[in-house]
C-alpha cells in the first residue's frame, strides 16, 4: 500500500499506474507472496486491481506489463 501511495498524489483516491518490476524491486517479499497479499487486500476490498499494458518507446517500442491500482476507503 505504501509503494501505492508513493507513485502519485498524497491523497490517495486516485488509481496509480505501476508496472510489476516496480514492485519487485520495492518489496523484499518473493513475487509469489507479494502476489498472494495483494489478492487478499483486493478480496477484502481495500484495494481495486487493473491490468493494463504501458508502452516505452525509448529505442524500440516494447509493452511492458502494468496494472492500474485504486485503494478503496473501506473493506467488505
């Protein structure tokens, strides 16, 4: 939720783009189990998932794999 919060605006209503290596290099956890706390935060409602493809075109034009993420006010 932290690293959420920190890829945009302080308040925290607003979905933020991140793309997975983002993640992997922030947390100290496996992917797997990074991967397994997120889904329990989006089954408990605190957290709306969106996967989506961001483009960079630095050289050559290559999809990188992102997801949107909103966290929500309040759980289930």
């Amino acid at each position: 939720m932290v690293r959420i919060v920190m890829a945009g605006s302080h308040d925290g209503t607003e979905e933020r783009i991140i793309d997975d290596s983002a993640f992997s290099d922030f947390c100290c956890c496996s992917k797997h189990a990074f991967y397994r706390e997120r889904n329990a935060l989006v089954k408990q409602g605190y957290l709306k998932v969106r996967k989506i493809g961001s483009l960079d075109n630095n050289s050559k034009l290559q999809v990188e794999s992102a997801r949107g993420y909103t966290i929500l006010s309040e759980g289930k």
